[in-house]
C-alpha cells in the first residue's frame, strides 16, 4: 500500500503495511505537526517514535543541509522507514531501532526534538521521551509533541516540569502541538 503525500512543493511516496500507525494515510496530527515545525535548512534534528517516516522524511526533505535521526521500537516501522527512505531519495537521515533513546549515541545534540507519540503509549513513556529530549538537546534547542488534546495538559505539565517553560503553538479539534525550548 502506498500513500503520496506533497509538502511544500515537493511530493513524497510511503509505502506502508497492516499493523504501521495510520497506515491508509498520513493522520491529521502528522500534518499539523508538519505545517507548524521551525526547523533551518542546517539543523540536525530527532524524530522520535518515526513510525514508516511520515514527518522524519519530509522534514529531512525541507533540511537539505542538515541530518535527521529517526528512532522507533518497531522493526516493521524502521524496515518501512528505511524503504520511504530509499523510494525518495532521502539520504541526509539515519534510521535507528531504538527504545526511546536508548540506541542514540549520547554524544549526539540536537537542534530539535520532534514526535508524534502514540495516544495508547503509557504516561511514562511519554515523560521519558521528555525527559530524554532535555539531555539530547543543544542550548536553544527546541521540542516539538502533536498528541491528542486530552493528554495536553499532561504534556504541559511535564514540559514544564523539564524545560520550564510551554507553549501551545497549534491545536484543532482533535490534535495539540505543544513546544518546549532548552535554556
């Protein structure tokens, strides 16, 4: 199964299978995620939970000078993330199996954290990719998390509690973008 996606101008081709995270299209918190990141064009950047690569590809597509490491449990979403890789053309990625951060090197620092963590993944997952992120990146680094909107409050909290500092940058019906920068 395959679903094209066009960004910025740009169109992109994932290929996915039964069992992948929104495996028919991109879903909505993906999309708006993608449509209110700031990245530049030289930022090395971590998508963590990439599934088949939905947002990690297309943010690598926009950084054509900079490198994004893209991490998840699943070995089906990091075989599927290496294929969406290759069917692009995408090669300023590095794609990791990896239980949260446990396979990134600790002497990498980013500019900016991104996810879409899954609605179903427990609370303390969630607050350990949080809590990973802080350690991850660089002074004046940013985070990104698109979650449902009742776990919002949750991630403010927890945002908060890390970086001492929240900002909602975007919500809709359904999905919130909270952020968080490193001092």
């Amino acid at each position: 199964m395959a679903i094209d996606l066009t960004f910025c101008g740009k169109t992109y081709t994932f290929e996915t299978k039964a069992g992948l995270f929104s495996k028919d299209k991109i879903d909505k918190g993906s999309l708006l995620l993608l449509s209110n990141v700031n990245i530049n064009n030289d930022d090395v950047i971590l998508d963590i939970g990439c599934g088949y690569g939905a947002i990690g590809l297309v943010i690598a597509g926009q950084t054509s000078r900079g490198k994004v490491y893209m991490v998840d449990t699943d070995i089906r979403a990091v075989k599927y993330s290496k294929i969406n890789a290759k069917l692009n053309s995408i090669s300023n990625v590095e794609i990791l199996l990896s239980d949260g951060f446990e396979n990134v090197s600790k002497e990498l620092k980013f500019d900016v954290v991104l996810s879409n963590p899954p609605s179903h993944m427990p609370k303390e997952t969630i607050i350990e990719f949080i809590e990973g992120s802080r350690k991850y990146l660089k002074k004046g680094g940013k985070l990104y998390f698109v979650t449902e909107k009742r776990i919002r409050p949750m991630i403010e909290r927890e945002f908060l509690k890390e970086f001492h500092n929240y900002e909602l940058i975007k919500s809709d019906s359904t999905y919130a973008i909270s952020f968080a920068s490193q001092s």
